[in-house]
C-alpha cells in the first residue's frame, strides 16, 4: 500500500506544480499585438447595416440566410471585445481556407505577467471551421485538450441554457481572401435564451421593482406634462441605496438607469423583461435636462451605452448621430455632445464598484441639473456639415479636438463626481 500513498502524495504535489507552471507559461510581460481600439463613426454606420441586413426581428422562424462579415470587421469586433475585457489588442488575417488570430488582452498588474496572448488558427472545412493551433503565451495547448475544453463548454451552455447547438445555427462557413462568409438558419427560440442570459431573473426582479416606483412618482407629479430628469432620478436611486444595503450597488444603479432610459425613450421593458406588459403603467411626461427634451434623451441614451459597452461605444454612436445631423437632420451640436458626454461620464462611474455607493447617495438626496449637465449654452449647435467642416475642419481636427477637450472638462469638474 506504500506505494498507493506515494503516488497521492505525487499527485497532490504535482498538480498545483503543473497549474502554476502553466500559468507562468501563459502569461507573459509583453504584449504580441500593440493596438488602441478605435471606433469611428463609419465603423459604427457598418455595423449599424449588419445589424439591419440581418435583424432577428425581420427573420422567420428556420429561414436560412448568409452573412458576410470581412476582414476588418472581424478584427474591430474582436478588438472591441477586447477593450470590453479591459485593453490590448487584436488582429486577424482571413485568407483562403484560413483565419489566424492574434490577440493580447491586459491584466491587472502582477508578478507573473501583466499580458495573455492567443494566437490561433482555423481552417475551413464542409461545415464548420476547425481548430489547427491555439498558443498561449509560451503555452502550446494540444488541439484535442482545445477542442475537448470546447465541447465541454457548449454542452454545458446547451444544459443551461437550451439553446441550439452551433450545428443546428450555423451550416457552413466559407473562408475567403479577406472576409468569411457565415451560413445560418435562424431559431426564434435565440431571442428568449439570449435575453435570458443576459437578463437573469433577479435583474428583471430589480426592473419590476424600479418601474413599479417610476409608476408611483409620475403619478404623484400630476397633471404637468414636463418634468426634470433629477425629479425622477432622486426616488429611484434612493430606492436604490436602500436595497443595496443587501444587494449590489452596481446592479441596483444599472437597473435604475434601464428603467429610466425606457421610460424618456417610450419603450417599455418588454424587451429585457416580457411579463412588463401586464404591470401598471407609469404615466407619460415629457423629461427634460437643462430645461430640454433633447439633452434628456442624449443623457440617458449615453449612460446606458456607455454602462453596457464602454465609453468607446457610447462616444462613437453620439458623434456619428451628430454627423449624421449635420448631413440631413437638426444640424451638428457640440450642445448635444455635451449631453453625450455627460451621460457617458455619468454611466459609467455610477456602475464602477469604486463609486457606485458613493454616487447613489449623492442622487438619491442632493442632486441638481447642474450637477449632471455641464455649461454648454456657449457652445456652437445646428451646424451643416460644409459650415461644420469650414469651422471645424471636420472630426478629428485640432479646431474640433480643443473644444472636446473644453466639454470634457467641464463634465470632469462637475461636482457629482469630486
């Protein structure tokens, strides 16, 4: 039996050994790929298009479609990915029959390594792509750990989940020079599974909490048809502060900003939460920030953004909106940008764990108009886009750049956040 204790003791030694070699193997002091994640304007209208081109709500059920997605935007979405998972960078190159990515994502600073970097590659074949090498770091991980860790990870989504296996979405995907081309067939049953996902059932316990005291203050307010932004904000997140004294500030305060984003928005939670048909209503008014309709609906529609996917995302929607005024709408508004900006700065320091306590009970009691929006009567708005170019030089410009920089500023000294 000697021998039986030995081998456990090997066993119990080796183990941890292999685990932290692994992951002095994995992580690594340098990044393979330097890139900053940009989001430009047209980057946002292509996947804007995408989207539309194949909107799951225009789909039926089991309808069979193909989407080409190219080269550059694989890597911006991966790239976006990413700076989601908190910086680095990625590349990918499709070639014929091939895709290889490349990919560092930053760490919290360590002894170990302060950089994770992949690189793998697929190959096409009659159905879906396969996997032909994956690295991490100095790690060579054996293709059938990967593809066995892979098969794993799907089984215990559909176990979860019951959602459709990646065969019964996708049929095919074709590798070409520079783009790929996906084959699918659409499941109605994807919408549910996602939102589910995404909306646990204590998130939607949280909506129906807010929504059902958004229902009691609008009420309360009467008959005027205009109402500020802070008079709303302060009984919701004073809510908030009460039920994150045994719960989560930073999902508390999300679900404040979604039930208000809804409500100035006109459009229901039915969408992150189906049974909100059949709760009471609150009634309509006009919200308002600075005294204006517009700067309500950029503060809110910029904080959410921003708390879902980063101020990258948030900045880029707010900007191309504003191009796309200048083209054909109310005419470019650095005023507008102000308000986006605002509510970018707002979102995402009211769902940081660092401030998310603080800054609920800051609005659940003293909060002003000005503590939220900054000076922006000064600044120049309804702008054409020939009379934006010859005052600004277009985006990007150091005309354009300084006055950013005033606005962003000004939204860093508001005192909300000192």
């Amino acid at each position: 039996m000697r021998w039986v204790f030995r081998a456990v003791f090997l066993i119990l030694i080796l183990i941890p050994i292999s685990v932290i070699g692994a992951a002095f193997l994995a992580l690594e002091d340098q990044p393979m790929v330097q890139r900053d994640v940009q989001l430009t304007p047209d980057e946002v209208q292509r996947a804007k298009t995408l989207f539309q081109e194949h909107d799951p709500r225009t789909l039926q059920n089991g309808e069979v479609k193909t989407m080409t997605i190219s080269q550059q935007d694989l890597s911006l979405a991966s790239n976006y990915l990413v700076y989601l998972l908190g910086g680095g960078g990625s590349v990918v190159t499709v070639t014929d029959g091939y895709l290889v990515s490349k990919t560092t994502v930053k760490l919290p600073k360590n002894p170990v390594g302060e950089y994770i970097n992949v690189d793998l590659g697929l190959a096409q074949t009659r159905e879906l792509p396969q996997l032909v090498h994956l690295r991490i770091g100095r790690l060579e991980i054996p293709i059938w750990i990967a593809e066995k860790g892979l098969q794993l990870a799907l089984n215990q989504a559909y176990v979860e989940t019951g959602s459709p296996t990646a065969s019964e979405v996708i049929h095919k995907v074709a590798i070409h020079r520079n783009e790929i081309q996906v084959t699918y067939q659409w499941d109605a049953n994807i919408t549910d599974i996602v939102r589910n996902m995404l909306v646990s059932p204590e998130d939607q316990e949280r909506l129906k909490a807010y929504h059902q005291r958004l229902t009691q203050v609008t009420a309360n307010i009467g008959s005027r048809s205009t109402v500020s932004l802070v008079r709303l904000m302060q009984p919701l997140f004073a809510l908030a502060q009460e039920r994150s004294k045994t719960g989560d500030a930073v999902q508390e305060n999300r679900a404040v900003i979604l039930v208000l984003s809804d409500y100035i928005n006109g459009r229901g939670l039915r969408r992150l939460a189906p049974d909100s048909e059949h709760w009471p209503q609150p009634v309509r008014h006009k919200v308002t920030l600075a005294g204006r309709k517009d700067f309500s609906q950029h503060f809110i529609i910029s904080a959410t953004l921003s708390m879902e996917g980063g101020n990258l995302m948030s900045n880029a929607i707010g900007l191309m909106k504003e191009i796309d005024d200048s083209r054909s709408g109310s005419g470019f508004s650095f005023t507008d940008l102000g308000a986006d900006m605002a509510g970018t700065r707002f979102g995402l320091q009211v769902t940081t764990p660092t401030s998310a306590s603080h800054l609920q009970r800051r609005l659940a009691n003293s909060v002003r108009e000005q503590d939220l929006m900054p000076e922006v009567s000064d600044l120049p708005e309804g702008l054409s886009e020939p009379e934006f170019v010859q005052r600004f030089g277009g985006v990007d410009s150091p005309r354009y750049n300084q006055l950013v920089a005033k606005i962003d500023r000004r939204v860093a000294g508001l005192s909300l956040y000192q």
